[in-house]
C-alpha cells in the first residue's frame, strides 16, 4: 500500500511518474473500439470484480449517458452506445454464485448477451480472477472483441486478452485509480468524435 509508505506529495509525484509511463497508443486503440463499437451498434460489456465491479459500474454509466451531447439525449433519433455492467445484475450473480460457481457469474451473462462483434471491457489489477478469465476465454471464441485493463505483471488476462492497455505497478489502489482516470480521457475523446466537438470539430457536421 503506497499511501502507508509515502506522504501526500511523495504519493502524489509517484502517481504521476506512473501515469506517464502509460502506453499512449494503447489509449487511443482503447478510445478507437468504443468509437467502432458506437458506429457498428455492437454491445460493449465490462465487468471486474471489488474496485474493478464498481470501476466497470462508473464506467458503463458514463458511457451510456456521456457520449452525447446532453441537447440529444431527449431525441429518439440519435445513434446511442450499447453498454452494459455485468458486475450490476445483483440477482442473475447470485444465483449463478449459489447454483453453478463463482467463477461463472460474468461468463452465463455473456452467454446470453453477447454476440460475435461485441466488445467486451474486462477488468483486473491482477489479471488473474478466474471469472474473469473464464468470460474472456469464451468471448475470444465466439468472435467478440477483447480488451483488458490490468495491473501488476498483467496476469493471465494480459495473456488472453486480444488487445489491452497495462498499468505496471504491483499497488492495487494506485492501479484502480489510473484504470478510472484514463477511462475519463477515453469517454471524453469518444465523446469529441461522436459529436465532432473540440479538436474533432473540423467539418461543421456531426456523425450520424
């Protein structure tokens, strides 16, 4: 636990040594399968488990409500992101927890939802939580797309995902944070594209 080692600054100059150590370009390929995601009206599924389940909650959220200007979000005719939290079906997870196993709670959802082109978002500072491996696993072979955020070493996630973006630092609650940080840069950048606002606004249109 950093905070328990370092003071405000000293923890405050690491978690910015830490944040420009991170891969611009997986960034931007992060921001790119959301845009094709929105453009190609595939379903994007995020999940993880603790920091990371309320992590993919926030992100899903955003998502859903903040890629459009708050002006279109009363008209019917507007191209909307399809997302969905896993972590969020309180109910289907319990059962499935109590009837099948633990391990299985993302992966029978997805078997249900998601089809070959949809995205699926997976979550883990350690890259090693088996239920979200077992999802991903099955994702990757029925033709969804996936990307994994991930801390420590990456685990067996950073294995198995198809693409991802890797915060390389064994402190869990730095990792959470720097996941939820660029997530912020990413909403915001997909945002600017959907709507050709800020440093997409060249045309005068916006996409359709």
């Amino acid at each position: 636990m950093l905070g328990a080692e370092l003071d405000a600054d000293r923890y405050l100059g690491r978690l910015r040594e830490e944040l420009q150590r991170i891969d611009q370009a997986s960034l931007q390929r992060w921001s790119d399968l959301l845009l094709r995601a929105w453009r190609d009206e595939r379903f994007v599924f995020i999940f993880g488990n603790g920091g990371s389940g309320t992590t993919a909650s926030h992100m899903a959220e955003d998502l859903g409500k903040s890629t459009l200007d708050p002006r279109d979000l009363h008209d019917e005719s507007r191209k909307r992101l399809k997302v969905l939290s896993l972590t969020d079906n309180a109910g289907w997870i319990m059962a499935v927890g109590n009837d099948l196993a633990y391990d299985q709670i993302f992966v029978q959802q997805l078997m249900n939802y998601g089809s070959a082109g949809d995205v699926v978002l997976a979550i883990s500072g350690s890259g090693n939580s088996p239920n979200v491996l077992h999802a991903v696993d099955w994702a990757n072979r029925h033709g969804l797309v996936t990307f994994g955020l991930t801390g420590y070493s990456g685990g067996r996630l950073r294995e198995l995902q198809q693409d991802g973006l890797h915060v390389a630092l064994d402190d869990m609650g730095m990792v959470e944070s720097i996941h939820l940080c660029l997530f912020h840069w990413v909403l915001n950048d997909v945002y600017a594209r959907i709507n050709a606002v800020g440093r997409y606004d060249g045309s005068g249109t916006r996409p359709a």
